[in-house]
C-alpha cells in the first residue's frame, strides 16, 4: 500500500455546500461530515468513482473520534479520525445513530 500524499485543498461540499478550507490533512465536510470517493490512498487523487461518502457511524478514539464513510456508488468503507473543526452536534448525532446496519 503507498503511503500518506499530504494534498492541501479548498473544496466546496458536495453535500452542504460549505467552502472547506484544506489544511493538508482534510477528508471530509467539517460541517456535515460527509466525504467524497477521490483517493484510493489517502491524499492520492486517483479513485475514479468519484462518489458520495456518506458518514454512517463514530467511534471514540482517545480525545477524538473516528468517523466510518461509506461511498454510495461503489460501497468502499473508509474511516478517518475527527478534526478539531468538526461539528460536535453532527458527530453527537452520527453516535446516536442506531438504525445503521452495517454492510447494507
């Protein structure tokens, strides 16, 4: 598996239409956590399914969170730790998402 490529990117959300601003590091909305299907490693930019990731659950990591997406084209699962940014409210909501079974 190839390593970490540190991309720094603004994007506008495909979901929310937020404007995220990158810091190198950035894989999903910090507003609604919701992520998109570009990286087959991360930072690589070379997935071509280009799909939704919809955030489908979190689990505590330590001080922070890990975040489960799950593209809505192809099904790849990624997790990826919480930032700083993230909105608490969304990531409280996600954790108290029980009607997820996983693997549908």
């Amino acid at each position: 598996m190839k390593g970490f490529t540190k991309t720094v990117e603004d994007f506008n959300c495909a979901h929310c239409g937020t404007v995220v601003h990158g810091n190198g590091y950035t894989n999903h909305c910090p507003e609604c956590l919701w992520s998109r299907h570009v990286d087959n490693n991360p930072g690589d930019r070379s997935a071509t399914c280009g799909g939704m990731m919809q955030p489908i659950s979190v689990e505590p990591d330590g001080e922070r969170f890990i975040i489960t997406h799950k593209c809505e084209i192809c099904g790849k699962i990624k997790r990826q730790r919480t930032a700083d940014n993230d909105n608490i409210d969304k990531i409280i909501e996600l954790s108290n998402n029980k009607s997820f079974i996983f693997g549908k």
